[in-house]
C-alpha cells in the first residue's frame, strides 16, 4: 500500500455555486463526463447518450436500495434523530443530536408515540424503543446531504428516489442510479443488488492519512442470479460506488471459485474502504456523480481511475460549470 497519500491529496476546489440544491426536471437532461482510463481522454455527452457507451457481453449493475424518510424531529423539534437501522419490531437504531440528553432511559415524544432509549452502542448511538409503531411515511423527513443547506421538499419524495427503488432501508440515494429513466434502463442488459447507504459513506475523513479512516459498515444482498450473470459478463459496470463497493466486497470471497464474485451470491455487512492502490476484480467501469473533496468517495474512484487523471477530470468539469454532488451531473469511466 502506497502509504504516501494524504487525505489532502484528495482535495479539489470547487466553488459554491456549482452544488447542485435540487435536481433538473427531466432527469436524463444531465451532463455525462466520459473518462477513458487507458488513454487519459476526457469527452464530454448527454446523460440520455449513456445507451451508445453499452457493449456486447456488457451487465450494468444497479443498487435498488429505496431512500426512506429517516429524520425525525421529536420534543417539538428539540430533539433529532436519524432512524439508521430497525433492530426489532418496535425498536430503531438512531443517531440523535443532542447526544448529550439522551441516556439510558430518557424518553422523547413524537406525534404522540413515546421513545425510550433502551441502549447506548459503543459509537454512541442510541437503541430507541417506541411504545409503538413510529410511521416514518407520517413523521419522518428526508435526510438530505447537509450541502444542500435546505430541508426537503415534497417533489424530493420521488426524485431523491430512483425509478426502480424497491428495498427500503438507506438513508440517502445511491446517486448514479438518480440519472436513468425507466426507458433508459430497459435499453441496458442489467441486474441488481441491495445496499442500504447509510451516514458512515458520507462521513469526512478526518485522519491525516485515508488508511486510519474507520468506516461503518452497511447492510447488503448480492443474490445468486445477479452473481451468476456478473461473473458471465465480458465487462461489468458498476452503477455507482455503492455497486462498486458490494462487488469488490464480494469479489474479496470470491479467490477459490474463479469468479468474480460468489457463485451463490453474499450478504451481511461490510466495511471496505476502497482507495489507492487497490485492484479491482469485479467491476470494469464505474458510473459515478463528482464526490466531495477528500471524501471517501473521491478516493474510490481515484483508486479505479488514477488520482491524477480523476483530479484532471474535476479541473476540467468545474471549469466546464458541471453541477456536483448527489443531484448533480456524472461521469463514466471506462
């Protein structure tokens, strides 16, 4: 491992007005970078282009992960909390702000319904025990990334959402799959798998050196039909990082059989941080929005690319004005 990194070699500028706040209202009007990895040449499409970059033997992987309303204002809005996990029928893993307040036994109030905090884990999340079921479709609220520096709005209800979201449970987007209409996607030959996002992809990395970096892990589910067809696949794509980070997990299983990833598919939690230098097994293009600098996400894709390259190609799109971040433009790096 290339232990001369620095986080702040991650680092880009990026000026405040091209965060992207909300999203276009045709969301294949985005603009799609084209980075070509052997070459280093950098095109600039269409989003609604993506079809003319398919190939033959090609399987474009998606995350169907759906967003739920996770924030939850309770005590008349002096108590937050993110709702991260269920753990029981009536009971949720939570992050609370203020922390302080909530220990063993305090309770807090939300349209009528109490909760208790049952636990303290040792990262010092709160296990909260409602005395009964806490409808987060009435209650809860959308938890946006903090730079969109707004609360969410209804129209964020469908399109911080993607079209083919089915399993429930992360708390934000995963935001390469925002892109496709149902057309779009019916042209690509694809399966899918589960990763429910959660906050520690989005964390900062405040270690001086990224290998010191702790990530929480996520829940996930690669099934056996999607393993099969990734390992008879000629090219897989990877739509998004949390793709790109199942698979390589997976892909860590896979050295006995010869596959890319399990025959029989895998699932639990996993962790992995993937950052320079790492060599992937699984994933042979990467479909991908412009990430926050030094962030985790930012290194995985400088892992797939090359630092350089992926930092001349951050130089080249704020110049070019791309929009960044989760409702922002993407780039696909083949």
């Amino acid at each position: 491992m290339d232990v001369s990194l620095r986080t702040k070699d991650f680092d880009y500028h990026l000026p405040d007005g091209l965060v992207a706040s909300h999203p276009l209202p045709d969301r294949a009007a985005s603009r799609m970078m084209v980075v070509q990895r052997a070459s280093g040449r950098i095109e600039h499409h269409l989003f609604r282009e993506i079809g003319d970059f398919a190939r033959p033997g090609d399987l474009w992987v998606f995350n169907d992960t759906k967003v739920i309303p996770a924030r939850v204002f309770a005590d008349d809005g002096r108590v937050e909390l993110l709702c991260l996990e269920r753990t029981a029928p009536l009971e949720w893993r939570c992050l609370v702000r203020p922390g302080r307040r909530m220990k063993c036994g305090q309770t807090v109030q939300v349209g009528g319904i109490t909760g208790t905090v049952a636990a303290v884990t040792p990262d010092g999340d709160r296990i909260v025990r409602w005395d009964r079921e806490l409808d987060l479709e009435r209650h809860g609220h959308l938890a946006l990334p903090h730079y969109m520096n707004r609360a969410d709005e209804a129209s964020d209800r469908e399109r911080y959402q993607t079209v083919f979201a089915r399993a429930e449970g992360a708390i934000a987007a995963p935001t390469a799959g925002l892109h496709f209409t149902p057309e779009l996607l019916a042209g690509l030959p694809h399966a899918f798998l589960t990763l429910h996002v959660g906050v520690g992809t989005f964390r900062p990395v405040t270690a001086e050196r990224p290998e010191d970096h702790v990530m929480h892990a996520e829940r996930f589910f690669l099934g056996a039909e999607t393993a099969a067809r990734v390992n008879a696949a000629t090219r897989v794509v990877a739509v998004g990082t949390t793709v790109a980070r199942v698979l390589e997990a997976a892909g860590r299983e896979a050295a006995a059989s010869g596959g890319r990833v399990p025959p029989n598919g895998l699932q639990g939690g996993t962790d992995i941080f993937l950052r320079p230098p790492h060599e992937f097994r699984a994933v042979d293009a990467l479909l991908t929005n412009f990430h926050l600098p030094q962030s985790t996400l930012l290194m995985l894709v400088s892992a797939f690319a090359g630092r350089e390259l992926v930092l001349e190609a951050y130089r080249q799109a704020v110049a070019a004005a791309y929009r960044f971040y989760s409702y922002g433009d993407c780039m696909l790096l083949v």
